[in-house]
C-alpha cells in the first residue's frame, strides 16, 4: 500500500505545472530565435501566444526593426510550411490566393494555387496595397479556407497570417479596413531597441555580416505540438469573476466618450483566449487579473477607434485602453 508522501508525489506530477506542454515549448523557441535576435522579448512572447491559440498577427514598427527577420525566424522554429507574400500597390487578390487556368491537355480550367495556401504566411508591408488586395484575406483569415468558382478549399493546421506594416502616416501606404484588422488577434508594436540593446546587436554580428546566425535557428516543435499546446491552453481554468471583468472591459470601451469605435464580441473571445495562453505560458493552470490586462492593448490597440476630438487632443489608443483597466475594479 502506498504511504500518502507517495500518493501526494504522483498528483505534484500530474499537475499542468509539472506537465506544461506550452512553457515548454515557448522556452525552447525562444532559446533558437535569440540565437539571432536580441531583446524583442515581449514581441516574441506575444507571437508565439498567438499562435498557441490560432491567432493572426499584425507587426507594426518603422523600417529596419528586424519585424520580417522575428517572423522568419519564428517559422524556422516550427516544422510547418511557410511563404511569404511582398504587398505592393499592383498586387491583385489572384495574386495571392490563386487563379483558374486552362489546361489544353484536359480541354478544362484547373486551379492554382496561390501563396496563401500555407501554414505560416508572412505577408510583408501588408498596408502597402489598396483594399481591393486586402478584401482577398477576409475569407481566408476568418474561415480558413478559399472559395474558387462556387468551391470551398480549406487550408491546412495550423495556418496564421503574420503580416508586417509601417506606421500608416507613412508615405504610400493605406489604412487596413476595420473588418480585417477586427481578424488580427494581436497588433503588436515594434520599438527601436534600448542603447544596451543595440550594442549587443553590434557585437553578435560585427564578424557575420551575412547573418549566417540564422541558419543555426532549427525547428523545435511541430503541428502536433501546437495542437496539444492548443488542447492545454482551452482547459486553463477562469474564473467566473473574470469572465464578468472582460465584459466590463468591452462593454467601457463602448460607452467612452472620446472612443468612436469599441471593442468588438471577438475581442472579448480574444482577450479570454490570450489570457489562457499567457497564464500557461507563465506555468500556471489558471487565468489571473494580470493576464487579461497584459492581452488587452495589443489586441484592443488596432480595433478601437477615437473621436475626432480625442485625436486632436492628442490621445492614442493606448492611452484610452489605459484609462479604461484603471476604470474597472479588479476581481480579487
């Protein structure tokens, strides 16, 4: 029979702590991207709760922040497939998802597949093409597949679109329609490094000028691994009293004065599901306050939108998504 100090070993091995599929995994990617990058940690983090939890991803910083290279980088972690689309003003949607051509041996029109048809799909200065271009995505982002003629083609596991852009008051570039930045989990923000930072930089590669570093980044998981990391991440305990506090959270940003444009019923979805994947990712089975303030300005920052007065006043989104978590009381 056994002795209860044996009985309570077993259980402290069973615990999601003891057997956290996710924390795992997260440390073994960030273990092959900084072999090359350096610092970014909250912008890897971030991507890599995303994609725990079959989220797209919007980069946003200048030119030269290494945003493309986080995402290379990050697809050389996992074994999946990977492509990458450059957005230009000319690019047409059959550019990216396909088109019917004609095959004089059959005597009939066969579809092509286009680049979208992959698992991880880096989509570079994505603000760098008009509307008509961007309205190709909207099917394909939210339900994965593409209609062709009348015919739905569904897209493998995991499939996410990553895409990079520069800030929209940039030269030659278009603002995203609302509907597909509302299908973006994350919008994450991409500063310039801090002086420490940058030296570092230097020095890992004042003898590489060709980033030979990236070709030491290897896979590490794989699309089995995310589904489980998947699996783990839906049974994260939260709480009733957390649930209620997201409400709050959405239902203020519809109700503030100075926000045109609140929070949409998906990201509420989304702000549940970040925060389950941050606390597993943290190595806890539960979902704490911190974690849903942590996911609401990246994944609110590109959905609200201010009043005219409000931008004039000076305010960015994140300021307003600030004052709103400092307006709800927090659950204890």
């Amino acid at each position: 029979m056994e002795n209860p100090e044996e009985i309570q070993s077993k259980q402290e091995m069973k615990t999601p702590e003891a057997s956290n599929i996710v924390k795992e995994s997260l440390a073994k990617i960030k273990t092959e991207v900084q072999k090359v990058l350096v610092g970014m940690d909250d912008a890897i983090e971030l991507s890599l709760a995303a994609i725990m939890v079959d989220g797209h991803i919007l980069l946003e910083g200048f030119p030269g922040l290494a945003k493309t290279l986080l995402v290379k980088l990050v697809a050389q972690t996992v074994d999946v497939g990977f492509k990458r689309i450059q957005f230009t003003p000319d690019l047409m949607p059959a550019d990216v998802l396909g088109t019917s051509v004609f095959d004089p041996k059959e005597g009939s029109f066969k579809f092509h597949r286009g680049p979208i048809f992959s698992n991880f799909v880096l989509i570079d200065e994505i603000n760098r093409s008009p509307a008509k271009t961007q309205s190709a995505l909207f099917e394909v982002m939210e339900e994965r597949q593409v209609t062709n003629e009348g015919e739905s083609l569904s897209l493998g596991f995991p499939f996410l679109v990553i895409a990079t852009q520069n800030p929209i008051d940039q030269e030659g570039t278009y603002r995203l329609p609302e509907a597909q930045l509302d299908r973006f989990l994350f919008k994450i923000k991409v500063p310039y490094p801090s002086k420490e930072e940058e030296r570092d930089m230097l020095l890992r590669f004042k003898e590489d000028f060709d980033q030979s570093l990236t070709k030491e980044v290897k896979p590490v998981i794989d699309a089995k691994t995310i589904k489980e990391c998947q699996t783990f991440i839906e049974k994260i305990r939260i709480d009733d009293a957390l649930i209620d506090y997201i409400t709050a959270l959405a239902q203020a940003t519809r109700n503030h004065p100075s926000i045109y444009l609140g929070a949409s019923p998906r990201a509420s979805l989304s702000i549940m599901k970040a925060s389950k994947a941050l606390a597993a990712m943290a190595g806890r089975d539960f979902v704490s306050p911190d974690d849903v303030q942590t996911a609401c300005i990246p994944i609110l920052n590109h959905r609200i939108l201010l009043t005219a007065s409000a931008e004039m006043e000076g305010f960015s989104s994140e300021d307003l998504i600030k004052e709103v978590i400092d307006s709800i009381e927090v659950p204890r």
